[in-house]
C-alpha cells in the first residue's frame, strides 16, 4: 500500500466572496452569488494534480441558503464526480448549523 500525502488547498469562501462579487457583506443567498464563488474555487483549483484536497472554509460566510449550497456545494462534488482522469476530495470546514 502506497502513503500517499496530500497538500489541501485551502479556499477561504469568505475572502472568495469579498474578492469575486466586492461585497462587505458574507452571505451566500442568491444563486447568481453562489455560481460566481464556484467558479472563482474552480479556477483555483485548476493546476492541482491528478489527486487533490481541497479544504473549503466556510467559517466566515454568516448565512448559506440551499440555492447557494447548491450551487457551491453540490456543483463542486457533482463535477468532481465528472472528472474521470482526476480524484478530488473536499472538506468543508467552518459550517455551523445557525
């Protein structure tokens, strides 16, 4: 058995949303918002090796809705999946329930 180490990419989803839409606020609530930030963690992680790790920081985005999550979230792990050539992992940090 190989002992393979992987190096995460951290993604601080606030600083994202700050630097994608310039808002001061840190919310993801509209589906339009949410795309923009994916896209922003997509084109970051570009580049990455055939097997990566990507530590998502969700810990200063105040409130997620489900359209976000979607489109953040969902679309992530579902082009993850796409990707035959390539094995991608997630760990979303920072997600608390209020």
């Amino acid at each position: 058995m190989t002992d393979v180490r992987l190096d995460p990419i951290v993604i601080d989803v606030g600083e994202v949303l700050q630097r994608t839409l310039t808002s001061l606020y840190s919310h993801l609530v509209t589906r339009p918002t949410g795309r923009a930030v994916r896209m922003a963690i997509e084109t970051q992680l570009k580049g990455s090796s055939d097997r990566s790790l990507s530590l998502i920081d969700l810990s200063e985005v105040v409130i997620l809705d489900f359209s976000c999550a979607d489109e953040v979230v969902a679309k992530l792990l579902e082009g993850s999946l796409q990707a035959e050539s390539r094995e991608e992992f997630f760990v979303f940090h920072g997600v608390h329930e209020p």
